[in-house]
C-alpha cells in the first residue's frame, strides 16, 4: 500500500513539473532565441532557478589532470649489433637488472667472421712489422737496395692500417659485447633499471639492429600537465607542483608528493589553448607509481580565476559541450559556453566567460534549476 501511495506522489509531482515547463515553454520558450531566456517571477520560482555572484580564485590556486610519463633519459633499448640467433635470456619483463648484467646471448656467424678478419689482419701487421726491422737491418749493413727497404715500409704501413680498420669494424659493430671464438655474444646491461619490456625470446633470429628488449629507470618520472594559456605566463623553473593520485589522495605510504617544474613549452597547442608544462617527480619509496598514470597536479598560478560550483555547469546534448546559464536580470538567462581547467576544492576553475568592468556588479551564474532552464531552450 505505501509502494502504490509512493508511486502516486512521484506521477502527481512529475506531471505537475511538466505542466509548469509546458507553461513555461508555452510564454518563454517559443519566443525565446536558442541561447537566452525571459521568465516572470513566478515561473524562476516555480522551476527552483537559483543564482550566485562569480566568485575568483585566490591568487590563482589551479588543480588539473596530469600523466606521469618517462623521462627520454630514463630509458635506452639493448639492440642485437649483428644478426644472429638468440640462444639465452638473462632477465624477464619486470625484473631488477644492474649496469653490465649480462641479460643475452646470440649466436652469431657474422660476429664469428668479424672477429677472424680481425685477428688475421693483426696476423698480418705483426708479419709486416718483423719483415720492416729485418731489411732494416739489411739496408743498415749495406746487404739490400733501398728499394726494397721502401718496399718493405709500404707493406708494413698497408698491413697497420688494414688491422686498424678492422679493429673498429669490430668495436662498432660489437661495442663492449663479448665474442667467444665460437661466435657467441653476451650483452650486458647499459644502466641499472627494470626490464620494462621483452622485444624476443629464445630460439628467435634476429637481423642486425634489431630491438631485444626495453630497460627503464623509474627512480625518477614526468608530470605531464595541460596549463592554459593565460595561467601559464607567471609559471617558471623550479616552481613546485603538488601531485595527488587521480581520486585526490597521496600515494600509499609516500605522504605529499611534490614535483619540480623543469621545463615549459614554448608552442601553443593551437586547439586546447593551452600550453605543456612537465615537472619531475621522485619514485615513492614503495615504488607505486607507474608511467602512464593519471594524477592530479596543484600549482600556483600568478592570475586569479574564475570559480564556479560543479552544479552550475551543463553539458549540450548536441555536441557535448560545456556552458553555464547567466542571469543577466530578473528573470532574464543567457547560455555561456565555457571550458573547464581544473579544480580549486569543490569548485571547478573555468574559462570563456565574459568579463566585466572595474566596479561593475559580477557576473551572477545559475547554480539550481540549471536542467529546467536547459529543458527550455530550442533544440
């Protein structure tokens, strides 16, 4: 029985909210232009329309959404230095390596040849090099002609220069890996780090320069954050930047996480009118941050910032954007669209409303009734 009575109650208090926006349409709306509104007294009254002064912020406390990302060098890729096969993998994605672990193992025939070019060229240059000091002796004891002394010194500076190349033939194409005679090549780790990915596995073929695997130094991340324009021209290095997870709250065990401004972009991103700014961040001591994640980041901005509550901001149906309805008199509402910033509290930092001049009363933005005045408007 009160299920029935309850029913009742909500259908009579529908259809009398849809009989005064039915009045209402029938006297404002079908005269009104899409984006304004005229109403008396009686109808803001009846739809529960309520209005507040804009307020600003101070001194231009802003809170917007940020990524953490990787710093370029936090990272570097181990790549195979000559084609080959891979016989051995050291570590898995995730593990903990030191600088110069070996981490793996190919099997290499061109490795192989590299290295014997190389030793038969020293071969070679050892060769010419005792062949150079015996006609020295030679020429020195008159036994030969100097032709043959001039001989025996191209050869030798032939056989010199040829093992020289081949020795950096092989440091560039093996670097600081190790070859055993068999062909074999270890490499080892170029930082300390995390394996942050496994580009192959065991028993794959490689060609030469190809990926194996990602290393990454997490000790250190990027905060990532969208300021707008106007707000970022009093941002500079070194300023300090607040960094709450993306529900508001610090990071498990690591109490307030603060970033350092390191860099500010000097081009525009021409469609959000905003600028890139990129703070550096200290790893937790729990190592619970991760690149890619979503944060929130408080800075200090040098200009104060309109506020409004989150309930007075409507999104249009037709193409998902953002306005506020203003009151410009009694009774009489103008659609404004805006575009969110961020966050200052409960209250969300907003940009694109008008501004009034010095003395003039502020601007006054509907915060209750909002859907009723949306309702209204000609679609």
């Amino acid at each position: 029985m009160f299920s029935k009575l309850s029913q009742g109650v909500r259908q009579r208090f529908g259809q009398g909210l849809a009989s005064v926006l039915a009045c209402v349409a029938v006297s404002a709306g079908a005269a009104a232009p899409a984006e304004g509104l005229n109403l008396t007294a009686q109808q803001v009254a009846a739809l529960g329309v309520t209005s507040v002064p804009l307020s600003q912020s101070a001194q231009g406390g802003l809170t917007v959404s940020a990524q953490l990302r990787l710093p370029a060098q936090q990272q570097q890729v181990l790549a195979a230095p000559v084609s080959g096969l891979v016989t051995a993998i050291q570590a898995d994605t995730g593990a903990q390596v030191r600088q110069g672990q070996w981490l793996v193992r190919l099997r290499s025939t061109q490795a192989q040849a590299l290295r014997r070019d190389a030793l038969q060229a020293g071969s070679q240059q050892e060769l010419a090099e005792r062949s150079l000091q015996r006609d020295e002796q030679l020429m020195s004891e008159g036994l030969i002609a100097q032709s043959r002394l001039d001989q025996s010194r191209t050869q030798a500076r032939v056989a010199r220069l040829t093992a020289q190349q081949q020795q950096q033939a092989v440091g560039q194409a093996l670097g600081s890996a190790q070859v055993s005679p068999n062909g074999e090549i270890t490499l080892v780790a170029p930082m300390s780090g995390q394996v942050a990915e496994l580009m192959v596995s065991v028993g794959q073929r490689v060609e030469e320069a190809a990926p194996l695997l990602k290393l990454a130094n997490l000790q250190e991340l990027s905060v990532e954050l969208q300021v707008p324009v106007q707000q970022a021209q009093g941002l500079q290095a070194g300023q300090t930047v607040q960094v709450l997870l993306a529900g508001g709250s610090a990071a498990p065990g690591s109490g307030e996480l603060v970033a350092t401004v390191v860099s500010i972009a000097p081009l525009l991103d021409e469609r959000t009118q905003s600028v890139t700014v990129r703070a550096r961040l200290r790893q937790t001591a729990s190592g619970s941050l991760r690149p890619g994640q979503w944060v929130q980041a408080r800075l200090q901005t040098s200009s104060a910032l309109p506020l409004l509550p989150e309930s007075a901001i409507v999104t249009l149906s037709a193409s998902g954007e953002q306005a506020v309805f203003i009151e410009e008199a009694p009774g009489r509402y103008r659609l404004q669209k805006v575009k969110t910033l961020g966050r200052q509290g409960s209250d969300m930092v907003v940009q694109g409303l008008p501004e009034t001049s010095a003395g003039a009363a502020p601007l006054r933005i509907v915060t209750r009734g909002t859907a009723a005045l949306k309702a209204l408007l000609k679609p």
